[in-house]
C-alpha cells in the first residue's frame, strides 16, 4: 500500500487515539463462531477485497506499495509500509482498515471518491479482522446455512452459474435488480371493474391523495390520437364523423383507433420512433461519410412490420438473425441491417483490426440498448460497476457476432417495395461524365508534356509504370503528373475521388441488401466500394476468436470465451438444464439464431417489458422505467412496477402484438384524460414529476410531425410510402456549406426537382451523418450517433427564426393561402377553413375578427414591398487547398438538381390579397395550439 505523504510519529499516535474512541460509532462486532466468521469472509469480505482492491494489489501482478491482498499470508507479510497491513483481531491496528476508514489524509484506500467503502463495507471489513481474519476458499454456496449476511438492509447477493465467486457475490440492492426478477402477472386492484390500466394507475392516485382529471372531449381525443398513431392531423371530415358518431364515447373512440391502426402512415410514425433507437442514417458517419446506397430498404421493412403489425418476437429475431433463418428470403437480408445502423469506417490511414473492434462494441451494446435495455458497454473494460454484469458476459455476447461480416448482398425487389423516383440516377451519370471528361483532360494534358520532356532529352516515351517496372533509373522517368499546374492537381483529386463517391452513390438503384453474412474475416485494409459477399467465405482471413479484452484493447486478449448471453437473465451460459434455453453454438453458422431466440423468449425478463415502456413512452411521453435504454441501476426505477409487468404478460400473452397494445392503452381512461385539472395546485403540490398520470401531458410535435402537418394541410404532401430517400429543400446556405468527404469535397445537399419528390414524410428524407437538416436540428431531431431512447423537447430562440422567418415555413403558408382561396369564397370563410384544417375546430367570433384585422393590415404592409424571385444556382464555387503543393485553388461544382427544380409558389408569385392571407397562416402555424398535442 502506497504512503500518500510524509507522516510523523505524532500524527500518527493522534489518529489511532482517534480512531480507537470512535470504534463505538459502529456496533461491535456480536459473538461469531468459526463458521460464521469464514461466512463474512466469503460472502461479504472476500468480494468486496476483489471488487475494490485486488485491481491494484495483486492482479495482473499489480502490487502497488509492494502489498499483495490476494492471500492470508500475502496480507499478513504487508508491504512497503513501516504498519502491519493486517493484525487478526486488531482492526485498529490494521492498515488495510486504518486506510479504508479514510480518517487518515496520508492513508486513504481505494483512492477514488466513488470507489470508498461505506460504513456498512467498513463494518464487514472491522468485524471479519475482529474475528481473526479466517480465510476460506470454499464456495459461497456451501455456507447456505448461514443467512446472517446473505441479505441484509436490502442489499442483494447475487449468485449466477458459470462465474467465479469474487463476482458471483458481489452486492446490488434489491431494487436495482428489478428488471432480472421474472415477468409476474400481479392481480388487477379492485373488483374487476375498471380497466387494468386504470386500476394500476388509480391505485397510485389513491395513495397520493387525487382525483384523475375529467375524460377530453372529442375533438381534442380525435387530434391527439391521429398524431399519436399516424404523426398527421385529422381533416375535418374526420373530426366531423367522430363528433357526429351517435355511439358511446368508448365506442366511438375505439373505432377511430382501428381506422388509425389500418392506416398505412401509422407504420411511417411508428417505424420513425424505431429508427431513433436504432440510430437509422444513410451515409456511414466519420471523416468518411459515404452514402449507404441500400439503407432505405431496411427503413422501409421496418414501416412494413409494424403496418403488419408483426409479431415483435419475431422482428427481433429477424433483425438479429434473419440471414440464417431464411437466406432467400430477400426481406430477411434486408432485417440484419439493423446490426450495421451504428457509424463506421475503415480507411488506409486506420488498423483494420481496431476499426473491426469498434464495429463488435457498437453491436454488442447497440443489441443490449435496443432489445434488452440494457447498456453494455461499462462491461467492455471491467465488471459492471453498478449492474450484475461481468466483462465475460461482455465479451461472451460479443462473440456472438465474432464471425458477423458486412456485405451489400443481392436481394431482389419485393413486389410492395415502391421503386419510383429511380431516374434521379441521370444526374448521377451526368456528373460521372464529367469527371471522366475531366480525366481525360489531364491525361492528355500530362501526356503531351511527358512526351516532350523525353524528347528534350533525347529519351523513347513509355508509359512510366512500364519504364519503372524495368528498373529504369528515376532520373530518366518524367514526374508523375508532369505538366501539371496547381488547379490541375485539385481537379484530378476531385474528379478522381469524386468518381469513387459516385459508385456508392449509384448502387442505390441496384438490387442489394445492406447486410451481413457469416465467415471469417477478410484481410482488408480499407473499404472504397460497397461489399459484396464473397464466393468463399471461410477464405481469405481471419476465423475470430472469442475472448476477454484486456482494457478492451484488440491487441490484448486474455481468457478465451464461447459465445452466451447475460448470467443474471434465465438461461445461464455454461449449462443448459432442463427448459432452459439453448446453448449458443460456438461453430460459424447459427450464433446469432439461438441468440435472438433467447433475447426473445417469453421467458427473458427484459425483452417485452423493454418494448412495453417504449410503447407506453411514446403514448403519454414519459416511460413507466424513465430510461427505456436503461433498465440498470443508473436507470430512473419504474413509477408502477405492477402495471409494467401486467402489461409485459398481456404483451406476450397475446402473441407480441404491438397493436393490441396500442388498443389496450388507448381504450383506457388514463389516456383519455383531459389535459387540465380542476386542482392544478394539489397536482402540482402532490406531483410534481407528473408520473401520476393525474392528466395528460401535452406535448409538443416532433420536428417531423411540424413539417408533415404543414404538408399535410396545405395539400402538398406525397402519401406514397417507402422507397429511395426524398431530397426534401433545406435552408440553401447549409445546403450549399463545403463539406469534406472521402479526401475530397461532398456533394451539395440538392433539393429533388419535382415538388412531388420534394413533399414526402419526413422518415423518407435522405439522412447525412454530416449534414444536418436545420429545421429538422433546431426542433430536436436526434443525431443518429447514438441511440436514442426519448426525443428532448426545448424551447430555443432558433425554433422561432426558422418556423416563422424561414423560407421552407413561408413556403407551406403560401401554400396554405392558396389552397384557403381556392376552397373558400371569402376571406371570412377563409378565416374559419383555416381554423377547421388547422385547429380541427371551428373560430370563434373574436378569432376571426382579429385574424381579419391582421388580414388587412398585411396588404397595406405588401402593398408597397418589392419582393424579389427566389433564385437557384445552377453551380457554385469552391476554394480549396490543394495538398500537393499547399496553394489555393478553385473550382466549380455543378448543381444539376438545382438547374432543373420546379419551385414551390413563393410570395413573389401570387398577388396581394395572397401574400396577406399567407401572413395569416403562418401566424397560425406558430401557434402553440397548432404546435403541440393536448
């Protein structure tokens, strides 16, 4: 043990006249017989010297201070220190205690803050050297006799096959080990009568002493809904039939859900939800953000399932391991794209072997996050400090996906698959050409002057691979690249990059997967083409191992694992007993079959509670478990336990289905709930957090649902699902911003020509890494970086320059003035439509009295204004830093989308009378009761 200061004689004799007065602030230890001396030691001691001592004296040959705490006599020896590091029977004298106490400044063990022991630890600690320190190494389950020290004040000891026993017996207390416990069916509170989610729910009000707030008319129950299922606003005939439905408000309710369920944009909605979980982009993130040309095609199987309401069982299943379930089954390739959602890259200027390793931790803690709500990732370097998880459950998962490979496979089209917009390819090759064109160019410009050179000296021209291939001397070879001016050097780099750029690109009109295969490792050095599976897959690499990173480094294994799954959920690693789950075969073929089977058997304690909070999340804006990617201990605990877990066997019970729970949820009183109490002060004073679902949380729309309502309403939007990414128009100075990619400069964001490729959903808009949407940034869209398990809500200045001052909102409100004129006769009429498509209510007299004032007073302020046409550029002009010789340089880029776009209407475009009521609805669209769900 390492002295932390100078220590005098003095100092010294005052600390233990101290320590021993303040022995009696912990209780002595009681009368222990032998037995139960060596059961503390087992049980408590011994685990806690492992956990928080042993990584400095004594493993990996670690002895900090010369002291080594692995052994009685290690301990007994002591280390460098002048103390005896352990006197049985004499704690006070002890060094090991002394520097546990931390009452010491020059002897402060563990030196960390977070790693102290707390009085309890030091109690164990005191009372095991009290009793003379017995050391045993029998296992912890031999002393089942002795339950003095097996639980106490809620503290847990967790036991779990396959573990050594200084991890075996760690301590968790109980209630952070909820998610392990099986999935129990409590009883529903009450007689029967009320909906379970209600008697859940009204048990806790109950205890805190409230009344729920009254149910929501329909009007507000219509708009709420219609955002919650399918991310768009009812139209008025919509509303109109529900208000007018002569059935029972439940009934009525009910019906508009099932229309809702059926639609297919509830898909769209719902399948965005999971693309901010399972971080969906298009292009691979890092310095190297190329497109991923086939990604679009797992965004859209992801729509399909929850439209077809698949089993969720299986769209785990699928998405781990759909490639071995059915290999021909193109829609099983495209699932397992899932595990490839996380950013990567492999370059020349990068170790193959550490971008490998990067790609194994983002699966392995993006599958426990997703599936199992549980982040793995702080058991990549040592046991999970906090959850029940050892580094070998780490590394044993990771091994699942040891011989996972990337490939772009072939997967033919499927017949609902929506192929439209695939002409966009022509301004692709009409670029191609030009770089080849370019190239061309500088050959022949380089040719010529090679050819003089030699001529100059009296030399034969050859093409300079040749000459060197000869061994001709480098004196008598032209330089390479001879004739070449600066701007001649940064064109043939970008025409030539931009040439490998292009090949992603246009691979997205082909009929690939982004996929996975199994095999060994190919010995690749960098990635500069889509990749396609290879005709041998057990050839050509590297066939991985399984094993026990050292500090997580590649380069260190240590223990060698076999794939398995997490020690504390049912089914252990190292053995299989009867019904439990399978052993996961350590051959090639089938890891990732039996590991999705057990990641969704009903039996996993994590798996339909994990999705069940995320379902309840995205229905009322708050989980049940606050932290859906996080049932551990660092994790916010569930505020009604019982009902997570009844709705968690009603989600099984009633085979996975994600719209039965949909209409379970919703048919209940709780969610139909006003938005408003008539106490708002005793909810407020009772609960603050609102975890009491006392009322319904307003909420306001996500970035998405603010863009598709506006399409929506004015009648722009393109309901046709799926297919290739919509280039949707975005503020045009990021849009235009340089942006490096690949060693070379990206292409400019372009919007897509035809209004109609321009207006589709959101979930459809074409997903950069490194280029952000603005409006879509400002109002909270997710990076796809990491997963995201609950979208933030902030109110920032930026939000109000770009829904009221931005070109794309003044846009939608242009729209929405002429689709007003168009079906009214009036500006009075026009003012009540817009309230009906809008607000989804009718204006009252005083509405439309001001909006009418407000009509009027913007033609008086257009009357004299001189707008001038929106104008798009047809190139634009780069400067740039050629490498080679450090000089700037410039050049153009072509921005062929841009030459052909067909604008949306402007207000330099229509008359006066246009522009006012423009002004009017974009008022209306920056309005709080437009903005958010109440």
């Amino acid at each position: 043990m390492e002295k932390r200061s100078s220590t005098k004689f003095i100092g010294r004799f005052l600390f233990l006249l101290a320590l021993i007065s303040v022995q009696g602030s912990f209780a002595q230890a009681a009368e222990m017989t032998p037995r139960e001396a060596e059961a503390l030691f087992v049980l408590k001691v011994k685990p806690l010297l492992h956990a928080r001592c042993v990584v400095c004296h004594g493993k990996d040959g670690k002895l900090k201070g010369g002291l080594d705490l692995q052994t009685r006599d290690a301990m007994l020896k002591g280390g460098d220190s002048d103390l005896k590091s352990l006197v049985p029977g004499k704690p006070e004298e002890s060094l090991i205690y002394i520097a546990a106490t931390w009452k010491d400044p020059d002897w402060e063990m563990p030196p960390k803050e977070n790693d102290r022991l707390n009085e309890e630890e030091l109690s164990y600690l005191h009372d095991w050297i009290q009793a003379g320190a017995p050391w045993s190494d029998q296992p912890a389950s031999d002393f089942k006799d002795v339950d003095r020290w097996s639980v106490a004040n809620g503290v847990q000891v967790v036991t779990s096959g396959g573990l050594s026993d200084d991890w075996t017996h760690r301590r968790y207390s109980e209630e952070n080990l909820w998610a392990y416990q099986p999935v129990k069916r409590p009883s529903i509170p009450g007689d029967g009568d009320v909906h379970p989610v209600d008697a859940f729910v009204g048990r806790k009000l109950d205890e805190l002493g409230l009344e729920p707030a009254p149910a929501s008319d329909r009007r507000t129950l219509i708009r709420r809904v219609s955002f919650d299922l399918i991310g768009l606003p009812p139209t008025p005939a919509e509303v109109n039939a529900f208000l007018n439905d002569p059935s029972d408000d439940q009934t009525a309710f009910m019906k508009v859900v099932d229309r809702l369920l059926a639609s297919p944009h509830y898909g769209e909605q719902w399948g965005r939800h999971w693309l901010d979980v399972v971080r969906y982009a298009d292009s691979s993130g890092f310095a190297n953000d190329y497109e991923r040309p086939h990604t679009w095609r797992y965004r859209d199987y992801v729509v399909r399932s929850f439209n077809q309401d698949k089993p969720y069982d299986q769209f785990v299943k699928e998405q781990i391991a759909g490639d071995e379930l059915d290999p021909n089954d193109p829609e099983m390739l495209i699932a397992v794209g899932f595990l490839r959602m996380g950013p990567w890259e492999l370059t020349g200027m990068e170790v193959a072997k550490v971008a490998r390793q990067r790609f194994l931790d983002d699966v392995t803690d993006s599958v426990g996050q997703v599936f199992l709500s549980h982040p793995l990732q702080c058991a990549k370097c040592h046991d999970h400090k906090f959850d029940p998880i050892p580094t070998r459950d780490y590394y044993r998962i990771q091994s699942v996906f040891k011989t996972t490979q990337f490939a772009n496979r072939e997967a033919a089209f499927l017949p609902d698959e929506n192929l439209n917009g695939f002409d966009e390819v022509k301004y692709l090759r009409k670029q191609k050409q030009r770089y080849q064109q370019e190239l061309k160019r500088l050959d022949e410009k380089t040719l010529a002057a090679q050819k003089q050179w030699y001529q100059e000296r009296g030399l034969d021209y050859a093409p300079r691979n040749q000459l060197m291939k000869q061994g001709v001397p480098m004196e008598k070879i032209a330089p390479k690249n001879f004739g070449f001016e600066v701007v001649d050097y940064g064109l043939e780099r970008i025409s030539r990059k931009g040439n490998v750029r292009l090949v992603w690109q246009m691979d997205r009109y082909k009929p690939y997967a982004f996929s996975v295969y199994n095999g060994v490792t190919p010995d690749i050095k960098n990635v500069q083409t889509p990749l396609r599976m290879p005709k041998d897959k057990m050839n050509g690499g590297t066939l991985e191992k399984g094993a026990i990173l050292s500090g997580g480094d590649p380069f260190s294994p240590s223990q060698e694992v076999t794939p398995g799954v997490l020690s504390m959920v049912p089914g252990s690693n190292d053995k299989v007993e009867e019904n439990d789950f399978n052993s996961i075969p350590i051959g090639v073929e089938g890891r990732r079959t039996e590991f999705a089977e057990w990641v969704a058997n009903p039996r996993n304690t994590l798996t339909a509670r994990s999705m069940v909070n995320r379902i309840w999340l995205y229905h009322f804006g708050q989980a049940i478990a606050g932290n859906p990617n996080n049932f551990g201990a660092m994790g916010k605990k569930p505020t009604h336990p019982e009902l997570l877990d009844w709705l968690a066997s009603e989600f099984v019970s009633n085979g996975w289905s994600v719209k039965s729970m949909h209409r379970l949820i919703l048919s209940s009183r709780t969610y139909q709930r006003a938005s408003s109490h008539l106490q708002p002060g005793l909810v407020e004073e009772k609960d603050p957090s609102g975890s009491s679902y006392a009322v319904f949380k307003p909420r306001r729309l996500a970035a998405e649902e603010l863009r598709d309502s506006m399409l929506a309403l004015t009648g722009e939007l393109n309901p046709e699902l799926g297919g290739i990414p919509a280039r949707p128009e975005i503020n045009i100075e990021v849009a235009l911003q340089p942006r490096q990619v690949m060693g070379t400069f990206a292409s400019a964001w372009q919007p897509a020509p035809q209004p109609e490729r321009r207006h589709r959903r959101s979930i459809y808009a074409l997903r950069i890494r490194g280029l952000k949407d603005p409006f879509m940034d400002v109002f909270n869209q997710p990076s796809p970086e990491q997963s995201c398990e609950m979208r933030e809500a902030s109110n920032v200045t930026p939000q109000v320059f770009s829904l009221f001052n931005g070109d794309v909102t003044y846009d939608r409100a242009v729209a929405m003035a002429l689709r007003l004129k168009e079906e009214t006769g009036s500006e009075k009429a026009a003012v009540q439509r817009a309230y009906e498509l809008i607000f989804n209510r009718q204006a009252t007299p005083e509405e439309v009295g001001l909006c009418l004032s407000h009509v009027a007073a913007m033609k008086k302020s257009h009357q004299n204004l001189d707008l001038k046409p929106r104008e798009y550029p047809s190139k634009v002009t780069r400067t740039a830093v050629e490498e080679n010789t450090g000089e700037k340089f410039q050049y153009e880029e072509h921005l062929d989308m841009y030459a052909d776009i067909q604008p949306d209407k402007t207000m330099t475009d229509v008359d006066v009378d246009t522009r006012a009521l423009a002004e009017l609805c974009l008022v209306l669209f920056n309005s709080n009761e437009f903005a958010y769900i109440y």
